[in-house]
C-alpha cells in the first residue's frame, strides 16, 4: 500500500517564550509608575505598555484611572500627552 502526504513539523525555540503572559497585579503597576516618575518626572503610554508590557488599551485605561484618582496629571493631547505626579 502506497501512502502519500507530507509532515510538517515545528521547532519551538529554547528562547521564545511560550508561557502565557503573567498578570501583574493592578498595585504593582501602579508602584512601577510612581518609580519610573520619580526617576523621570514624566512618562507617555508608549513608556507604560514597554515597562508593563500591556497593551494600548490596559495602559490608557491605568492612566486614565490614576488621574480620576488625583495620583497623575494629564499634559498634552493625545498623541504628545504626557503624564506628571500630581503635585
């Protein structure tokens, strides 16, 4: 009996990483904000998601809840905008 077909196969590198993204709780985020401030006077929401490693919509949304919270102040408009410790 003649079989035909193919086989794919896939090779995982030793590298990658294969693990589901680790949920930092919403504390922690917010303590890693007040250090990169404290360090930097200022941080956009490109500098949130590349320190969280969130996506645009979970670092707006943490932003946007540490203003209403009177933690953060917004400068800017959209794109330029910039987010300062509350003074």
């Amino acid at each position: 009996m003649l079989k035909t077909g193919f086989v794919v196969v896939f090779y995982r590198s030793e590298y990658e990483n294969t693990d589901k993204a680790i949920k930092i709780p919403i504390k922690m985020r917010r303590e890693k904000i007040i250090e990169y401030l404290n360090e930097h006077s200022q941080i956009t929401n490109k500098e949130v998601r590349e320190l969280l490693g969130v996506t645009d919509s979970t670092a707006k949304k943490l932003l946007a809840s540490m203003v209403d919270e009177n933690l953060l102040v917004a400068v800017g408009e959209k794109k330029n905008r910039k987010f300062l410790i509350k003074a």
